[in-house]
C-alpha cells in the first residue's frame, strides 16, 4: 500500500483550491446562535478515521478502526499489516471516494467555523467543565496530564474553533458524561493539530493544515487534515460509529435568566412580574428570601403575582436550573409604595353666628392613611381658629372708628 510521494505542480493547484474553498466555506450562513441545530454534518467524511490531502505516514502498529483516505496526495506509509499499522476499513488513495470525502470535510469546516460561539475568550481547557456550545479561542490547549470533561446528554453537541492551533498535552484526557459521546464533539482549527503520547482525546478533528499524534496517543473521533498531512505513531484511532444524523436537533443547554430588573408595586393595587429564562430543556425556578405580603411566586412560569398590602422593600434571589450545570440566579428588589389618597377640606362660615361649618381639604400623594383623619382635624381647627381671629379683629376694628 505504501507508494512514492508525487509532489507536482498540478498537486499544488489543487491543494490552492482547498484553501480558497476553505476561506470561502468560513463566511457560510450560522447554524447555531444560541444553541446548536445539531452535529456538523460530515458528508461522506463521517466514515473516515484518518483523512488528508498531501500525505499520511505512519510509524509502528497504529490501528485505524475506519477508512483512511488521501486525496490529491499518492503518499500512504507504514500500513502494510503488524509490524506496521492496520486500517480496518478501506483505504482511499487518491480516488473519487476520498475527493468527495475532502469536499465534505471542506463544507463542514466552513459550517464549524460559522457558529455563532456560546463562549469567546478560550485557551486552557485544563479544568474545565464544559455544556453543550460552541467555545471559541485563538490557540487551544490541554495541559500534560490535564482534564477536560464535557457534560451533557446523548443528543449534547460540542464544537472547538481554534483560530490558530490545537495542542494536546501528553497523558491528558478527555471525558465525556451523561450519555453523550465523541460523534458531537468537532475541533475545528485554524492551521494545525497536535495531540502528544499517551493522550486520551475525543473527537473530530478538521484541521486547515495538518494534523499530528504523537506516540501512544488514543482517538475516538477523526483526523482530518485539508491542507497538509496526518502522521501517525503507534496510534489507536477509531471513528464513530451510530452517531445521530445530521439535523438531530441538540437536547440540552445550561439555562440564562434573560429578565431585567421588576417594576414597583403599589400597597392594594393588583401586581405581576414574570422572571423568564432561556435553556433545554425548559428551567424550572426556585426562590431564596422574602416576597412583599400579599405576592407569591410560580416555580415553574417563574410569575411573581398578587395584591400587596404594605408598603415596604424585600430583597430576593431567584435561581434558575435544568439539570444541566451551571444554574443561574439574579437578585432582584420589589419596593412597594403607598397608595395615594385623595380627601378634601373646605371651611365656610355663617356670617352673622360667626360659627365655622363644614370641613374638606384637599390632600394629594403618598400619605399613611391612618394619618388622614389628624391631619384634617389639625387643618380644619386651624382654619377655624384663623376666622375666629379675623373676626375679632374685624369686631375691635369697627368698636374703635
């Protein structure tokens, strides 16, 4: 199986075309915003476990439970049975089967590269505690030795955009829980992938450039090269198998309350105040402190409703939650005011007793009604008394011309 490199310039052409192809396959439509549609579909790629365009080499008894495939390259070494590596599949060496299969691995980078990413900002994996997403980052890492656990369901879909390059560190891990597998997890980078010995890695790699496992290195997932070569040593590599179909909708994604901060309420009058949140599947809530007396909360819609009865300002903590970590939860304070009160007082007086009759004022804003009978009586007797004295006044006036 093992052939001559050919490097020519018609070699050359093809692999420029790959590039653009790549360049333009980045600028495709997102199928993801917040949570992804489903597994990047692979084509006819899917059935590979190593995958390149100038050459696959290989050193010491690697093991390839998949396809391998080379196309436009000639180059396939070191797969001629044990001593040497075993594919337990078929071999594509430059024909129509591996061409299509680099064209569905080229569409499917450019679809990776297009989602929209849950988290920005990412490099060190080491430690990490992954949901269902897309996770973006410049250079992406797994220390030596380091532990990245993906947590999710079966239908859990993970992808890696790594605008430079992948480096895996030696005897590190990859661990998956909660039913989900290495089909839904995809590495899509920007140049070139490294996975050192001994590592223990999930997923499909589609690396622009090249893709390189060093010895002892194990894969459950695909290495796919579009630009360059995949060397191997002493590898064991297995390509999913039973994965879900491209379109099987992704199940599960940690909950974000999206609601701002609730309106105030006001003592006797009707209130409602509905704390939502996105996730899948739906959250349900739970509430922390105390609400105003008179309100009560849903712990599955997440309404704050009733009719308060004092005034006053309570502090709350609302958390919202899945299953599927992290939960979230907001703070939120309701402050509720008195109501107003409208009352009037009008003062006349009988001209010839001299005796104040009838009392209205008029009283408007925010006042403690328990107060209102005092204050018109405190009024009323000062207006009163107020005649009175301009009445003497007037009387002395009149005695004294």
């Amino acid at each position: 199986m093992a052939s001559t490199s050919l490097r020519t310039p018609l070699w050359l052409a093809t692999a420029l075309g790959l590039t653009a192809a790549l360049l333009l396959g980045t600028g495709g439509p997102a199928s993801a915003a917040t949570v992804l549609d489903g597994p990047v579909d692979l084509g006819t790629a899917a059935t590979y476990g190593v995958l390149a365009t100038s050459e696959i080499t290989n050193t010491g008894p690697s093991v390839v439970n998949g396809d391998v495939g080379l196309s436009p390259g000639t180059s396939i070494t070191g797969f001629g049975g044990l001593p040497d590596g075993v594919v337990n599949g078929t071999v594509h060496q430059t024909d129509a089967e591996a061409a299509q299969a680099q064209d569905d691995a080229t569409g499917a980078y450019g679809i990776a590269a297009s989602l929209s990413p849950t988290q920005t900002g990412v490099g060190e994996l080491n430690g990490l505690s992954l949901t269902p997403g897309v996770y973006t980052g410049g250079e992406l890492s797994l220390a030596g030795a380091g532990i990245l656990t993906l947590e999710g369901a079966a239908d859990s879909v993970w992808v890696f955009q790594a605008s430079s390059t992948l480096t895996i560190g030696g005897a590190s891990q990859i661990v998956i829980t909660g039913g989900a597998n290495a089909c839904n997890v995809f590495w899509q980078v920007g140049s070139s992938a490294t996975i050192q010995g001994a590592a223990d890695f999930q997923g499909t790699v589609l690396a622009a450039a090249s893709v390189t496992a060093v010895t002892g290195a194990s894969i459950e997932g695909r290495l796919i090269a579009l630009n360059g070569a995949v060397t191997l040593d002493t590898n064991d590599i297995t390509a999913p198998t039973g994965c879900p179909p491209p379109g099987t909708v992704s199940e599960v994604f940690a909950p974000t309350i999206t609601s701002g901060a609730p309106t105030d309420a006001t003592a006797g009058t009707a209130y409602e105040f509905t704390v939502t949140a996105e996730g899948t599947p739906t959250p349900t809530f739970t509430l922390s402190g105390e609400l105003p007396a008179g309100l009560t909360f849903d712990e599955d819609t997440g309404v704050i409703s009733g009719t308060p009865t004092s005034p006053g300002t309570s502090t709350f903590t609302v958390t919202a939650a899945n299953g599927i970590a992290p939960e979230t939860s907001e703070t939120y304070t309701i402050t509720v005011e008195a109501p107003a009160q409208d009352a009037a007082v009008t003062v006349a007086e009988d001209t010839d007793t001299g005796v104040v009759e009838g009392t209205e004022l008029a009283v408007t804003g925010p006042v403690t009604p328990g107060l209102v009978p005092v204050a018109i009586a405190l009024i009323a007797g000062g207006v009163a008394l107020a005649i009175v004295s301009e009445r003497r006044r007037v009387r002395v006036a009149a005695v004294r011309r």
